[in-house]
C-alpha cells in the first residue's frame, strides 16, 4: 500500500502552491534524467526538492542490493554522515529500523517516535546520536513490483505524517523509481556497449560493420592491421576492400536471407594498398533492428595465410614422407631385381659353362656335340630374354621405351601367340583355344605379342595341368576400347597378392612340396623370376591401355586387357 493509504492519515491535499512547485522540481529532476547525470546527482536533487517542500524533514534513499538483501547508501543531502555511514549495508528484515522493514515488507512503515517502537532496537542509538526522533519509510518498487530501494523521511521531533506530506512523499518517490530503473537501463546499455566495444576493437579476428549501402561504418584494429594500414576503410564501399574468388561481392551478399538464420561464408582476396593481396575467409551475418528489419551487416575476416602455409608444410611432409618411402621401394626393388636375375642367371650359365667344358675335354660324337650345342643356346637365349625384359622394364620406368604403333588385328596377334607357346602347352596338357574377331587395336605389334605372351604363358605355367586357357574379347558399348580377356581354371592369385600382381617380383610363396621341378635348366611349372605380368602391365600403360585382375578364384583367374581403338572418344 501507498504511504497515502496508511491508517490514521490525512486525506491528501495539494494547494496551488504546492503543485506548481512540485512540477517545477520533477520538471528539473526529469532534466537531468535526460542529460544522464550520475544516479546520486538526481536523487539528491530530489531529496533536496522534498525537503523544501516539507519544512523540517530531512530525507534519504537507499538503494536494495537483492542478492545480499541489504541496503547501501544512495542519497541523503541532509542526514549526518556519521549515521548514513552507520545504516549503509543495512540487512533488511522485519525489525530493521522503518527502512529495513519496508525494503522486507515491501510496504511503507511509518515509525512516530523511535525510542519507543520495537523495530528500532538495534539502531535507536545512532537516530538519537544524530539527533533524530520519527521515520517513515516507503519501498521504492522497480517495474517488476518489488523494492529496488526506499525512500525515508526524518523528523528532529516525533512526527505522523500529514495527506500533504504522504501525498508528496508518494510522487517523488515515482520520481526516484525512474531515476534509478533509468540509471539501471543506462548502466546495461553503458555495459552492453563496453563489452560490445571490447570484443569488437579488441578481437584478433578482423570485423566491420557495414551499412545496407555496403559500405563499412566501422572496422576494428586488427582488420586495418590486416589492410596494412590502409587508410580510408570506413566509408570505403566493401566491394572495393574485399574481392570473392568466386562471383561478385553483392551476389554472396544477396546470397543472406532477409531472417539472417545463416551467415554467408565464402574465400576472398583483401586488397590492402601498395601491398601483396591476402588470402581470407569472409562470414557475413545481418543485424536487425527493434522492428526486425535488417539494419547492417556484420563482417568478419579470417586471414588464411598461416591456414594455407600449414597446408604447404603438410603437403611438403607428405610429399616428401611419400618420395622417402617411393625412394626405398625403388631401393628395395632394385636390389630384388640384382638378387633375381642373379639367382635367375645363375642356372642356365651354369649349364652354359658346363656343356662348354663338356665340348672342350671329351670328345663326342656328332649327335651328343649337337645336343650340347643346343643346351647352350637354350641357356644363353634364357638369359638374353632374362636381360630384355629386365631392361624393358627400366625402360618403361625411365619413359623411354621405343613404340611403333600401328593399327594391329587383336586375333593376328593371339594366333601367333599360341604358335609359339604350343610346346609348353603340350608339356602341361594345357589346351588352347580362342574366341577372338578382327577387332584391331592402336598398339606396337611386337609389344602386344610380348604383353599376351607373358599373360598367356603365365596361366599356361600356373593354371591346372590338364587344364584349359581360353582368350575372348571384344568391343565396350562405346566402341572406343577392345578388352580382351585370358582365363584359366588355375588355382587363383592369392588374396593378399592381388594387390601387388603387377609388382616385379611379386609372386606367391608356395611350400617346397608344391614347387614343379627344373627341365633343362628353366624354372618350373609354378616358379619364376616374377617379372612378366609386372612387364605385361607396364607395356599396357605404355601403349595407352590397361591390364587388370577381372577375377581370381580357386577355380581361376581372368586377367583383362584394354587398348584403345583409335577413335576419337576412346579415352
């Protein structure tokens, strides 16, 4: 209840007088609301009018800390200072003096004469220390209902207030609750724009404010840091600062819904004067109004220049991680190959030495002089066809290998491949057969018959004995390619080999057992210096194709061969 409405008081009555003056006071109150001097200045100023208007009253505010409950000094122009610092912190409750009371109560309590009433226990002495007998005290209410202070009225002599006096009391008391709700709001707003001010100057990120006519209001230090120093950025149309790799600027900004739910985010050049651009990421967001209307646009600028040298260091790590490791392949792969053709070697020279020795110490009749002659020219040819394909190899590595290309009959080739693997064919009661039309290929004739004589012979030396080894091919939908398959109902390449099926040297581990045996001193049926399907895939590419594993089962392996027929879109 207002202080008005107490028991035992007055009805409230202005005179002319009264209320010419009091609208002169809330009038130079509201002036200096409005010219935003500090909180104390205007609620002494409206104590000081009070008081001119109440003769002998001497009045003071305190203001309600809610969390603590207690209250602290505000104003009090007129009260001593030994007593306003003796209630300053006052812990509010329903026996602290009147203003202790009301700020708990949230009602006005009028107190007559302190000595005798029961709520001024603990403070009676600093009243009568400062010379102070009567106290009435009226909650100061925020807009939410409750105290956020009081207001009190001090008499020398024990005094009830009169309606005038509660009447007056009531309307600066108004006046103080929108002194203080306005320096409340002032003092968020002056917060607000501090932490806003903090966050946006002092930011590492660049950031600018830009107006609807995308031209930048404010920028902070590191974006002008990040421009070089480049003079002039606020009021500089953005278009001119920042230029999107991608489309113009005002596209990626008509790219932002009028709602603003997501930003715009986007790579840019920063044009920085007399200086090299910078790479950044711009994100673009909309600010509204109080309306909702969109107002400006917030911009901020990553500089991606540590991001993109990070991303050099990474990708120079890695290249390098990925040449140390290609270097020790080659390392590795070239002391296999030593060791391979050495051990490879080393069989058929040994037959070629020894039937020269042969023909040296005995002598032997035409027929056995003829069958050493030709176990040394089988060697020696082994050997020599060891070494080509070691260097067609290196070749193909080097990118140098010499190639005739021509238009080349698939099926011309193939025929003259069984021609000339029909006799191993016949060791290993292998049938051949054949389902090839006159597809004709881009290719070097005599590297064709060297990829399907490895891939032919390679099924023939490790497909069933007894078995069969078929070649097919034909066109792809697009008439651009020719694939030719060669299968085999073999054993199948091992899982984990597949992967490395086009490696030189990469051939499975097979137990001693399972190893064929030696004829005159070439590998047997399941051995081998691994080189051929490693060569065959090499040539392939070579000759603009591709060699594959099509399948590879425990009931055989297609190997699958593409090579383009020369039109214009095979590749």
């Amino acid at each position: 209840m207002s202080t008005a409405e107490l028991p035992g008081v007055d009805a409230p009555v202005l005179g002319p007088d009264d209320a010419r003056d009091m609208l002169d006071r809330q009038t130079e109150v509201l002036e200096l609301i409005a010219a935003a001097a500090p909180l104390h200045d205007v609620l002494a100023e409206i104590l000081s009018s009070l008081e001119r208007l109440i003769p002998g009253a001497r009045c003071s505010v305190l203001l309600l800390d809610r969390e603590r409950r207690t209250l602290h000094h505000g104003a009090a122009p007129s009260l001593p200072v030994a007593y306003v610092a003796a209630i300053d912190g006052l812990a509010i409750g329903d026996h602290a003096g009147s203003c202790g009371t009301a700020a708990a109560l949230n009602t006005a309590v009028v107190t007559a004469d302190v000595r005798t009433d029961p709520r001024w226990v603990q403070y009676r002495a600093h009243a009568e220390s400062a010379g102070l007998r009567s106290c009435w005290s009226t909650p100061i209410q925020g807009r939410d209902g409750m105290p956020v202070g009081t207001f009190a009225v001090y008499h020398d002599t024990p005094h009830r207030p009169s309606g005038r006096e509660q009447l007056l009391v009531d309307r600066f008391t108004h006046l103080a609750s929108v002194a203080i709700e306005h320096a409340g709001l002032v003092g968020d707003l002056v917060a607000s724009e501090e932490r806003f001010r903090r966050s946006f100057d002092d930011n590492s990120l660049g950031m600018a404010l830009v107006g609807l006519d995308r031209r930048i209001a404010r920028c902070n230090t590191a974006l002008a840091s990040l421009a070089r120093g480049r003079t002039g950025l606020v009021g500089a149309g953005l278009a001119d600062v920042v230029t999107p790799r991608e489309g113009s600027l005002d596209a990626r900004l008509d790219e932002l819904h009028p709602d603003g739910a997501a930003p715009v985010v986007f790579e840019a050049l920063l044009r920085p004067q007399g200086h090299r651009d910078v790479e950044v990421e711009v994100t673009v967001s909309l600010l509204h109004d109080r309306e909702g209307d969109p107002a400006q646009y917030v911009v901020n600028v990553f500089d991606l220049t540590e991001r993109r040298a990070a991303e050099r260091h990474r990708r120079a790590r890695l290249e390098a991680e990925t040449a140390r490791r290609t270097a020790e392949e080659h390392s590795r792969a070239k002391s296999d190959l030593l060791a391979a053709v050495g051990h490879e070697a080393r069989t058929p020279i040994q037959a070629i030495v020894g039937f020269a020795e042969l023909l040296g110490t005995l002598d032997l009749d035409e027929a056995r002089r003829q069958e050493a002659l030709d176990r040394i020219s089988a060697a020696a040819g082994h050997v020599m066809d060891l070494l080509a394909d070691v260097l067609d190899l290196s070749r193909i590595e080097a990118g140098a290998l010499p190639l005739a290309v021509e238009r080349v009959v698939v099926g011309e080739v193939v025929a003259e491949v069984f021609g000339l693997l029909s006799t191993k064919a016949e060791q290993r009661r292998v049938e051949l057969s054949h389902d090839v039309a006159d597809e004709t290929v881009l290719a070097d004739r005599r590297r064709l018959r060297q990829v399907l004589l490895n891939l032919v012979g390679n099924s023939i030396r490790h497909g069933r004995p007894g078995g069969h080894v078929t070649v097919r091919s034909g066109l792809t939908s697009d008439r651009g390619w020719v694939v030719t398959y060669v299968d085999d109902d073999g054993p199948g390449i091992p899982h984990d080999l597949i992967p490395r099926a086009f490696t030189a040297f990469a051939r499975p581990k097979r137990p001693a057992a399972q190893r064929g045996s030696r004829i005159d001193g070439e590998p047997g049926a399941d051995e081998g210096i691994g080189l051929g399907l490693g060569l065959a895939h090499g040539l392939a590419e070579a000759m603009g194709g591709e060699l594959s594993v099509g399948r590879s089962r425990p009931d055989g392996t297609s190997m699958v061969l593409r090579l383009p027929t020369g039109k214009a879109d095979a590749r």
